[in-house]
C-alpha cells in the first residue's frame, strides 16, 4: 500500500468514527426528548356547548367536555373569580363575596348532598335548585347548583339533616363557590349562569388547563 493510500484510509477511518459518535450523540438528545414527553401529560381539549334556558335574569346552561380526565379548581365570571367568594350578579354585573344571598343580587355556587333527598332553601327571595325554580327539590347525591335571588336571609337544608348557614368560607365543606351541577372531577361538567346584558367571558380552570366561554 502507498503511503498516499494509508493515509486516505486512515482518513476514512477517522471520518467514519466521527459519524458514529455523532449519530450516537443525535440518538441520546432523541431519547431524552422523548422520555421528557413521556413524563408529561398532555393538556386537555376543552369543547364548550352553552345553552340559553330563560328566566328573569336569564340562564346559561354551560357544559364542559374535555379529551381526558380532569378537576375544575374555579370559575370566572368577568373579573369576578371564586376563588374569592360567592359569585353574584347584581346590577353592577358580577362580584364575589361571603353571604350566600343579598338584597337586589342573584347568587349562586353548589353545595353537597351526601345522599338522594330533598334539599331545601329557606329564604325571603327566589331560589333554583339543581336546574328548577323552587324552594325544596328532590336532588341526587352529589354537587347540585344553587341560586337565590334577592333575597335578605337564606339558609340550606340538606338531605340527610344538615344545614348550611348564611356566609362561604374557604374551609373545606358542604359548600363550594365553584357553581357546578354534578362531579367536579371526570371529563364532562354543567354549570347554569345568570346572565346579564350584554357579552360575558368565563374562564374556568381546572389541574389540566383553561376553557373561555363567552355567554
């Protein structure tokens, strides 16, 4: 062999090793790529559907299907969010604040039924429970919407005996100010929203991501 020819392979050797470390180094980034993927769920896809029911205010029926499982954490309305407090409309539009009912506003949040029963509203207002107007209605076990219109006083009766007095707190309990009709976990939620004039943006969040409604 030529001393020009040992060189040319020694070249092609070279060059030859050079391509296999970096297909190697190629093939690791890939690899990490694709177990960082793995270890990351990827986000829902919300689908919203909402639906005008009547009434004075109105009502939105809201419902939320989303690609996989996931928990509602709060609800929205305009700037008014309940992570704060009750959700109300009045007259200045949406707020959020502690009593469950008020003079001149429409509240509504959900509240725990730990059995089937009869789930009853005492109040000097008007009030909507699990999608009727009335103050005692038979509801299943489960989150079941309430809403009381101008009213100055209000108290709830739930199935099995117990009673939700006057204010919301944030302690874990029999009341939520995430105004949702059924589970708050799983892939499909129902929301009814009183609705004011005009447009208005929901944003409701949940562990897997945010789905905007305009009503």
């Amino acid at each position: 062999m030529t001393r020009g020819a040992g060189r040319g392979a020694i070249a092609q050797y070279e060059a030859t090793v050079v391509l296999v470390v970096v297909s190697l180094a190629l093939a690791s980034v890939v690899y990490q790529g694709m177990r960082g993927l793995s270890r990351t769920s990827p986000e829902p896809v919300f689908v919203e559907q909402v639906t005008l029911i009547g009434g004075a205010p109105g009502i939105e029926r809201v419902v939320l299907n989303s690609s996989s499982a996931t928990t509602v954490s709060s609800l929205s309305v305009d700037s008014a969010a309940s992570g704060s407090g009750i959700l109300e409309l009045g007259v200045g539009g949406y707020a959020a604040a502690a009593p469950l009912c008020g003079a001149n506003v429409t509240t509504f949040f959900s509240v725990l039924a730990p059995e089937a029963g009869t789930l009853e509203v005492s109040s000097d207002g008007l009030s909507w429970v699990s999608g009727t107007w009335g103050s005692a209605v038979h509801v299943s076990p489960g989150w079941n919407e309430v809403m009381i219109q101008d009213a100055a006083t209000c108290s709830l009766s739930l199935p099995g005996g117990a009673t939700v007095q006057g204010r919301w707190t944030a302690q874990p309990g029999p009341l939520s100010s995430v105004p949702v009709e059924g589970p708050l976990s799983g892939t499909g939620f129902t929301f009814f929203i009183p609705t004011g004039d005009g447009a208005h943006a929901v944003l409701i969040a949940t562990d897997g991501g945010f789905a905007r409604v305009e009503i």
